[in-house]
C-alpha cells in the first residue's frame, strides 16, 4: 500500500515536527537531542532518521512552516483602506507566530551560525516585516491616519521591527527564571503600537489610546 | 618576589581578558576554546588556567569589566540641568560599551543558558538601563524639552531599552556576511533617538533634527 503508507509518513513526519517543536521551545533548540525527540514520540531513532537525516533537517523543516505562516500574516489585504483595528489585529497575529515558534528568537544567533538555511531564512522574515511595517505606515499616511514624513516612516518601520521581534528576548532576560505566557505577548504588542503612537491621528489616535486602557486594565 | 610576581599576574591576567575579548568579538565565545586562547597568547594551557579554572571564570570577568563601564556610562551627572547632547552623547558612550563587548549580544540567550552569572549581570544591566531611560525621560519633561504622560514615559523607557540593546542583533540577523563596524552603532543611536523624537519640543527638538540631518549626511 504505498500510497497509504505515504499517508502514514506525512502523518509521521507532521507528528514529529509537532513534538518537536515543543521540547523545542520547552527546553531550547540545543538541549533537545534527536534520542530525545524519537524516545518521546516511542519510534526508534533509525524510524526518525528515515524521515529526517539529522536535527538540522527538522529545523529547516519548521523554519520553513514558520515562515509560511509569518507570510500569511504579514500579506497585506488589496483593499484601499486601512483601518488601525487590522494593523492592531496583524501585530497580535505576528506576536502569535513568533510565540509558536519562540525557540527560534531564544536561541536565535545560535541556530544563525550553525544552520546557513536559517541565517537566509531570518533575513527574508526581517525584509518581510520591515516592508509590512512600512507599507502600513505608508496607508496610514495616505488615509490622514498617521503624520510622518519620509525620514520618520522610515525609522518608524525599523523601530517596529526591532521591538516586535526582539521583544520576547528582552522578557526573557528580564525574568530568565519564569516562563513567559501570553501576557507577554499582548506587552510587546502594546509596547509596539506605542512607538507609532505620537504620529496617529484622529480616529486612529483615539483607538490606540482605547486600546492602551484596555490593555493596561489586563 | 611575590610582589613583582604579584604584579606580573595582573599584568598576565589583563592580557587574558583583552586578548580573550578580541577572539570572542572575532569568532563568536562558543567557537573560542581555552587551547585557542593559550596558544594565541603563547603561553602554556597550565598557564592559562593558573589563573582563570575555565573559560566561564574567563567570561565572568568580563561580564564584570561589562558591567563596570556600563555603569559609569549610564551614571547622571548630578545636576538638574539636562540637554539633549547629554543624553545623545550617553547614547553613543552606551553603544560604545555595547560594541566593545558585542560577542555577548551575538550569542546573548546561548551564553545566558550556560552561565549564571551572566544571567543575573545582564537583568542587573537591563535595569540600570531602564532606570537610565526613565530618568532621562523624566528630565526631560521637568525641563520641559519633552511631552510624555507617565505611561507614555515608562513605554518610552522601556522600547528605547529594547532597541539600544537588541540594534547590534538585528544589523547582524540583517547582514550575517558583513563585519559590523561604527556605522552600525550611529545606526542604532539615531534610531533609539528616533523612538524619543515624536515626544521632543522646543530646542531638543530642534536639535534632534540637526542630529539627524548630519546623521543622514554621513
């Protein structure tokens, strides 16, 4: 039955990147050893071995679901208009990924050196964000949402990038000992929003200011 | 002679940590061994560890140096008069500390796993820095240079935290091929300044638009 047994694998191989990904982000990319993955999931490390040759493949293969789901969130709608609430929304969707795949911003510059499919892998996210980042800049401009000129939305769009990337390493040093949760998250997408604050605008400007109420109430 | 052999131990040992710091900076702390180390200073392993056991009581000591010219960095002066070429020029002092050290931003969450004592040098650091952006901010608006609420002055802090100590990471996840050097630390202060500028009035701000305009010439 081979195509069934081709099912069988997909099934296999989805389990193992499932689990995977947990001890993953439990224990940190270089304490999780391949005995350790095929010993949780009770395969044999040669039934592991058959579907991945090494860690470093499963690492590509989750960095490669990674960035299809960073894609997804940072598409940009066709529509014309842009509303504060979907730039909010995006940022929440793009704390969520990160937080999924949280090993890799923990053990970032680590996996960079060792593993080059990461290091082309990471550039490409960082462009994809920062051109996201921009781009909503750009239409917020264009909507009279947001007052910035050419300059400002240029650093504007670093500025987020930096902190929505680097925010859950910043938590993590400051409290090494406790396990970060999702208030973590909402944080660092507040602490975002707040860097584009001074340069939103009428509607945009009073949402983001009952958004911080609400998330200080949290 | 104890003494003059006194002497010569710190002499040895100073050569240990200024030589260790330019491998670690060069080729990343978890790719440096003690054996490199001896034998780039010519002298014996046994040597070597005569004075430091193994190469975490090595990055130990130069977490403390880190600390030491971090802290008096990141010190006010102690009058009430504050100009934004203070808090420019504190910036830079800060990225120099930074840059000096870089091989610990590189491998950050790697070296933090490992060594304890980095993990509670760097939550120390974290909040002499917090408390540095806080403070200036502070300054500022009792001077009245800048306009922030309170809860816009402690996001403020802590997102100037962020991207002062995250840019160096980002310029190197941005361009892993290239050798960082000055631009990338003018890179991050304007940055970092650029997060405060929305917030800046009067002769601050006027002269964070200097800065900038002679950062953008450059």
């Amino acid at each position: 039955m081979p195509q069934g047994g081709s099912r069988a694998g997909r099934r296999t191989r989805e389990r193992i990147l499932e689990l995977t990904l947990r001890l993953f982000n439990e224990f940190g990319e270089p304490n999780t050893t391949t005995s350790l993955i095929a010993s949780e999931l009770e395969i044999s490390p040669g039934n592991l071995y058959y579907h991945y040759r090494n860690k470093d493949e499963i690492v590509t293969a989750l960095c490669g679901e990674f960035e299809r789901e960073m894609a997804r969130v940072l598409a940009v709608s066709g529509g014309p208009r842009v509303e504060i609430e979907d730039i909010w929304r995006q940022m929440h969707d793009t704390f969520d990924v990160v937080w999924r795949y949280r090993f890799l911003y923990r053990d970032l510059n680590d996996i960079l050196t060792r593993n080059r499919a990461v290091e082309v892998l990471f550039k490409r996210i960082l462009e994809l964000k920062g051109r996201a980042a921009l781009l909503a800049c750009e239409r917020l401009c264009a909507a009279g949402e947001m007052s910035a000129t050419r300059l400002e939305r240029l650093a504007l769009a670093d500025n987020l990038v930096v902190v929505a990337t680097y925010w859950l390493s910043y938590e993590y040093v400051r409290n090494p000992r406790e396990l970060l949760g999702e208030a973590a998250i909402r944080r660092g997408a507040f602490q975002v929003l707040a860097i584009a604050a001074p340069h939103l605008k009428g509607r945009s400007k009073a949402l983001f200011e009952k958004l911080a109420e609400k998330y200080l109430a949290e």
